[in-house]
C-alpha cells in the first residue's frame, strides 16, 4: 500500500471512529461562536484545500510529529489558540517564511481553526534521537531553568514552564521540539524574521550566542522525549 493510501486509510478509520464533536462542514452552536470542526481538519491535513494549500501532512506528517529531522516543527498537542495565532503571523509578516507563508496566506479562517484544532487534540510519539553533547546539555539546563545573570538572560522555564513543559494557550511546549527547529527559531528572533514578541523573545534571543543557542536546542530535545540518554564525552 502506497504512503498516499495509509495517510487516506487513517483519516478513514478516523472518522468513522468520530474524532471531533461535529459533523464535517458543521462547527458551530446556535447559542455560540463557530466551533473548529477537527473532522475537516483531519481532511486538509491529508489532502490539503481547493483554494491551493497542500496537505499539511507532507510536512508535519499526520500525527504532528513531522519527519524527525528538525526541518519541520512538532505540532501533535500544541495548543490550538497557540498553533492559530502562528499561521496568522505568517499571513500578517509578523513571522517570514518562504514556504509557510504562501501556504498559510491559501487558508482560510475556518481551516485554520480546524487544522489547529486537529493537531492539538492529536497525540504522537517521540521518535528516538541522536543523543547530544553531555556538557552542551548541561549547558543548555542552566540556561532553561536559571537563565545567565551575566547575559540578562532570564530562565526559559520563566516563560515556557517547567521543563518546557509550555504555558497554554499562548506560550508553546519546548520539550521533545526538534532542536535543530528550536536553534532556527532562535536565530530567525536574532535576524528580525519573527515580530510578535518584540519585548520579550527577540530581547532574549539577542543575548544569546552560537553555543548558548546549540545548548538550549539540545536541552529541550531531549526532555520527556526519545533522545532522553545523554552521550557522556
């Protein structure tokens, strides 16, 4: 069986199992606003949309878990409000990207509350990674838990929780997010390519240099994820 034909069989089994609460093309209450429809969201994950967006699932894989190689973000459980207000960004040029942007600028309102929707109520596992440097994840734990009073740099867990654990719905999970995707981030706050939190992350980001950016990303990786053992160098 084809991977197109997988991808199509588990929206299938998907939707006869009734993931979401409404039917497809009915997201709304009568006494309330549109409620995301994860059920279409489901759908433009693996087919993509008529007005040209494709399948988000070529990228992000259809369990949110991406492809493991750190190009593309882990999206499985991230807050929907969070995972809404990012494609917005790359519509509005608060975030620049030259492949999201156009595909976010093809969606809709409704698909994307509904593909925000689908990701966040969808689980995936962490696939196992290489393990980084001991001392970089050192390094990059003193940074997340207690920040660098030399840099003005406050503690990662300050704003993203314990661990990385995220504070929904606005500020997103670090842990088990692909480093190599964390450093890029990192760097696209540095160049000016991410605006939405001007006072805060692209401060931070600022004082931050090539190792302590490395150390975070390697940090963050490996916690709570599969990449847990950490090489001894």
């Amino acid at each position: 069986m084809t991977r197109k034909r997988l991808v199509r069989s588990a929206v299938a089994a998907m939707l006869v199992a009734g993931l979401g609460s409404a039917p497809i093309g009915v997201a709304h209450t009568q006494s309330g606003p549109p409620r995301p429809d994860v059920k279409r969201g489901a759908v433009i994950v693996t087919q993509g949309t008529a007005r040209g967006a494709p399948a988000c699932a070529q990228c992000h894989a259809f369990n949110g878990a991406s492809d493991g190689s750190g190009a593309f973000p882990r999206l499985a459980e991230q807050s929907s409000y969070y995972l809404s207000k990012q494609i917005r960004a790359f519509i509005s040029g608060d975030r620049v990207n030259a492949v999201m942007s156009p595909i976010a600028e093809a969606l809709s309102s409704d698909d994307i509350a509904d593909v925000s929707a689908y990701y966040a109520a969808v689980s995936a596992p962490f696939p196992p990674l290489p393990a980084a440097d001991a001392a970089l994840v050192k390094r990059g734990e003193e940074l997340a838990k207690v920040g660098s009073a030399a840099k003005d740099i406050p503690a990662c867990d300050n704003c993203h929780g314990p661990g990385g654990a995220g504070e929904p719905p606005a500020i997103p999970y670090l842990a088990g997010q692909y480093g190599r995707y964390i450093a890029f981030e990192l760097h696209m706050w540095q160049r000016g390519f991410r605006k939405s939190s001007p006072e805060a992350m692209a401060q931070v980001a600022k004082r931050l240099d090539d190792q302590d950016i490395a150390a975070i990303a390697a940090y963050y990786q490996q916690v709570g994820s599969g990449a847990d053992a950490v090489a001894s160098h």
